[in-house]
C-alpha cells in the first residue's frame, strides 16, 4: 500500500440532483436510496475545506451535470458553494492509500 499526494472532495448525488437526472438525463440511469459518490482529487495539502471547495465546485458541478445531459442549455448554472451543496452532499480528506501495485492510468 501506498499513500498518494492528493486530498480528496468526495460528492454525493442529492434528492434534487437525482430528480434532475431523471427528468433531463440523455440515457437511462439507474439511481438508488443510496447513491454511489464520485471521488475528485484535489491537492493533498490544504488547511480549510472552504477554500478547496471555493476553488472546484464550478468545475465539479458541470462534469458531473454534463456526464448525463448534453444540452447545455438545461444545465443549472451553479454559481456559489452553498447551491453546489443543494445537489451535492460532499466530504473532504487529505490522505488517499492505493491499496493496488498497478500505477494510476489517465483516460
């Protein structure tokens, strides 16, 4: 095992964002009482989530409306932290173990 250089932002879909995905989703998805979180990682050496949150919830936001819905025109525009967490429920850490032996691959 190994511990990576990054802290993480880790996001769960809310009511409100699930609703949004069912009515305005391109394909069929399949959601549950217990959504799976998405996992962003961020750098691992920050003091205040505030900040850290500050910095990528636009970017957050509009990756994870845009995986499911490509017009644009009907993805909320989210312009500050406290709407991101109407749609998002999120926790934030800054110590992330790769419990694998295969490096890290992009795609």
């Amino acid at each position: 095992m190994k511990t990576v250089n990054r802290g993480f932002i880790s996001i769960t879909p809310t009511p409100l964002f699930i609703a949004w995905a069912l009515k305005n989703s391109d394909e069929e998805q399949f959601f549950t009482n217990n959504p799976e979180p998405s996992i962003y990682l961020v750098e691992d050496d920050f003091w205040e989530d505030s900040k850290v949150i500050e910095k990528y919830y636009k970017k957050i936001s509009q990756q994870e409306f845009s995986s499911l819905c490509s017009k644009n025109e009907i993805i909320p525009i989210i312009s500050s932290e406290e709407e991101f967490s109407l749609y998002f429920d999120l926790s934030l850490g800054t110590i992330v173990h790769d419990l694998l032996k295969e490096n890290i691959e992009r795609e």
